[in-house]
C-alpha cells in the first residue's frame, strides 16, 4: 500500500526551470557548496508529530487532515500504518534524519508498563524501517505536556508524583534514542513554567527542572549514551511564563546549575519570534556561547501572535540561518528538522510533500547564497572595519583592564567629541539583497 503514489520513487532535482511541483528546483543532495555537499550541510529532518500525527485542530475548531494511516481501530495497528507512511515519505523526499516524541510513534497505554511495551514494539519496528532505508534518528524526546497529569507541569510540578513519572518516561525515550542510534534528545519545557504567581514557588520549579535534567544526564552516562543533549528555548505558549524563555535566559539557567557540559540549545525560529527576537540573534547568542547545537526550522506568521509553526519558505531567513551555521564550521549532532506543519486548509498528504519540498528548496537556496556572501568576504569586511578601532593600542588597552576612569577623562579632555561614523544599515541591506535577486 502507498500513501504517496503521486510520488513514483524519489522526489527528482529538476533544476531552476522546472515548473514541476513534485521536484526540487535547488536541492540537489549531492551538489557541492564550499566542499561539502547540499545533504551534509543541511541534515534535513522531517518531525514525525506534525507531519504524520498533526490534525489540523486549533482553538476553534477540530482536525481536518485527512490521513489514511490513521483509520485503522486498533491504535498499535495505526501507530505500525503510520510508521509505513513515515518511512515512505521521508525515503521519496529523501531526507537522511527524523525525530520524534515517544508518543508519537506509540500509543499512550492504560498504564505505565503498557505505554513503555507499545513503545518498545514500535522501538523495534522503526529500527527494521531505519535498517532498510538508511535513515538515521536526529533526536528524540518525551512528551512532557498533552496528558493531564502534567497539566502543572513535569520536572516543575508541585507533586514529586508527577516528576517521578516524566522521569520515568524520560528513562524509556532516552533508551529507545539510544536504541535507534539517536545523534542527540532534546528536552522542550512543554508546561515548564507557570501561569500566575500566585500559586508559584519559581525558586524552587527552577531547581526541580535543573535536578530533573542532571538525573537524565547521569542516566545517559550510565547506560553509555553518547548522543548531544539539546534544551529547547520557547517564551509562551502553552504556560505564559516558560522558564527556557530565550536563548539567553537558557544560558544563564543552564550557567546557574553548571550544566553547560552537558546541554546545547535547539534553536526554534517561531519561539525567537515569540520571543521577540529574530532567529539570527538566538543563533549568534548561543554561537557565542558555543552551544549552537540543531534547528527546528519553521516560521511564524507575522500577524498571528501564536506558535504558527509554517514551513520556512523565506530566502532571507533561510540565508541568514545558514551564514550561522557555516560561520560556526557546520553542524555537528544537529540538522535542520522542519517542526512546521501544514496549514489546517492544506488537509490532503500530498500538501505534505508540498510543504517539505518547498522548504528544502528554500534552505538549498539559502545555503548558496550563504556561502556565496561570505566567500564574497564584503558583509565581513565592513563589520571587521566597523570595531578596527578596538584592535589599536588605546582600544586594546582598555580591554585589557589597563585604563581608568581618570585615564578615560583625560583623554576625552585631549581628544574632545569622537567622530561619528555610519553603521550603514541600507547599504548592507542591498548588499545582501545582491546575492538574493
Ligand atoms: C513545541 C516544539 C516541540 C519540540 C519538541 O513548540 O517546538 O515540538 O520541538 O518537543
Ligand atoms: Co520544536
């Protein structure tokens, strides 16, 4: 049975004339760019709980996909159908990674011993799919925040209760990574933060969610994982005050409990929104911190203030994504896993392939111009000009903790006002708009 028969094989690379909207016009896998080829710069991956078990609902009305692996009765009969559909997709779109949820992939049972055996049995299967199409797992993680039992949270919940059994659940998805020869396992905060004050103790959430986190990376050293852990930053939605709200506010938690060594961050670029940022800054935040680890790649609808989780189809974004990441010698663990999902309208499985071709497309394009604007040198150039001043003895000397408030006086006094100089916004902006056109 297939549930992609629009596609025979394997999504082609047709090249910029084509107008075939079943073909790659930029992604062409094994093209070259700066010596390394299109797959191994972007390491795409397709999220198993958007793609496959996303339904279309929001918050006014319910599902509208239409998914034919998921019409079976039995759910471990649909979870095996929809692990088919899975596999089927991501080897025609040719995609080299996935990720999921623990829930995803395997049906929530009556209880913890049977929820942790259907996860096994589908552990199992997807092993057989990875075995037989070559596709390997970018990460894995827990589902910390549908069921009701973490309504106030997982790691920061108010009963020890609720910590034991996200912990537990933690325990098995981080072995089923490890299972699926997982590169890494991220931890989103899911309910991790509060909703009012008023019945908050956040001191004490805070060092619960650190506690939490040091119990899941002494079990990976225990059991031998190697994979990278990764923390997801998100500001709101669903609590509206997460304690992972930014990329900043990660580092300084991650700082305060001295688990710097053992986390990265999954930049989202729909949470930097939210966050009030633009992705690049939440890139080159953690960049600077070099703990710039994997992308959930997607986009948010400028108008709409909600986690709209589109699919990246903007060439300055995606340009702008990619000068980060070759700015920092390429991903290592990470990828770019599209956590978009197709608009609640786009309801048949063939708007999927759409979806994901257009926004593979756009980040193949993205990397060329990327590459082509730092190779250019230019844009890099007019910043190193722009702070040469520093690089001079007087710049050095303050750096180096040699000048003091009177020092600074009396040179001021001696050399009177500074001279402005343009910081050149527009004249960068058609710069880059030079690769772009
Ligand atoms: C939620 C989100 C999640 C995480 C994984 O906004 O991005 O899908 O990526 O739990
Ligand atoms: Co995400």
């Amino acid at each position: 049975m297939s549930y992609f028969p629009e596609v025979a094989e394997r999504v082609p690379f047709e090249g910029k004339a084509s107008k075939n909207p079943l073909a790659f016009r930029h992604y062409a896998a094994a093209k070259v760019v700066g010596g390394k080829s299109m797959a191994e710069h972007l390491r795409f991956a397709v999220c198993y709980w958007h793609t496959f078990k996303g339904t279309g609902a929001d918050p006014f009305g319910v599902g509208t996909m239409i998914r034919p692996w998921e019409s079976a009765e039995d759910p471990m009969r649909r979870a095996r159908d929809t692990m088919d559909a899975a596999f089927e997709f991501m080897g025609k779109l040719g995609v080299d990674y996935w990720c999921f949820h623990d829930r995803d992939i395997a049906p929530e049972g009556t209880d913890f011993a049977t929820s942790t055996a259907n996860l096994q049995t589908m552990v199992e299967y997807a092993a057989e799919k990875q075995a037989s199409t070559g596709i390997q797992l970018l990460w894995g993680t827990a589902n910390l925040f549908s069921h009701p039992r973490y309504q106030s949270g997982a790691a920061t919940n108010p009963d020890p209760q609720v910590f034991a059994y996200a912990a537990a659940q933690v325990k098995r998805a981080l072995e089923a990574t490890q299972e699926l020869g997982g590169l890494g396992y991220t931890f989103w905060g899911g309910r991790e933060g509060y909703d009012t004050m008023l019945n908050t103790d956040m001191k004490r959430e805070r060092e619960q969610l650190a506690k939490f986190l040091f119990i899941a990376v002494e079990h990976a050293k225990k059991i031998g994982f190697k994979g990278q852990f990764y923390i997801e930053p998100k500001p709101k939605e669903p609590t509206t005050h997460q304690y992972d709200s930014s990329a900043e506010s990660c580092l300084n938690f991650l700082r305060e409990f001295h688990l710097m060594d053992y986390l990265k961050l999954n930049l989202e670029t729909n949470h930097a929104t939210l966050a009030g940022h633009h992705m690049v800054h939440e890139m080159r935040v953690a960049g600077d911190a070099g703990v710039l680890g994997s992308v959930d790649a997607n986009t948010g609808d400028e108008l709409i203030g909600w986690d709209t989780d589109q699919f990246p189809t903007n060439l300055y974004l995606t340009t702008q994504i990619m000068m980060e990441i070759l700015k920092m010698g390429g991903f290592t663990t990470g990828g770019l896993n599209f956590d978009a999902k197709v608009r609640r309208q786009s309801h048949e499985p063939i708007d999927l392939m759409y979806a994901h071709i257009g926004g593979m497309d756009a980040f193949a394009r993205g990397l060329e111009i990327a590459w082509a604007i730092l190779a250019d040198g230019r844009l890099g150039d007019h910043v190193r000009e722009r702070y040469a001043d520093w690089e001079t003895e007087f710049g050095r000397k303050i750096l180096e903790g040699y000048k003091s408030l009177d020092d600074l006086e009396d040179h001021v006094l001696r050399h009177g006002e500074p001279t402005r100089k343009s910081g050149r916004q527009e004249f960068l902006e058609n710069l880059i708009n030079e690769f772009i056109l």
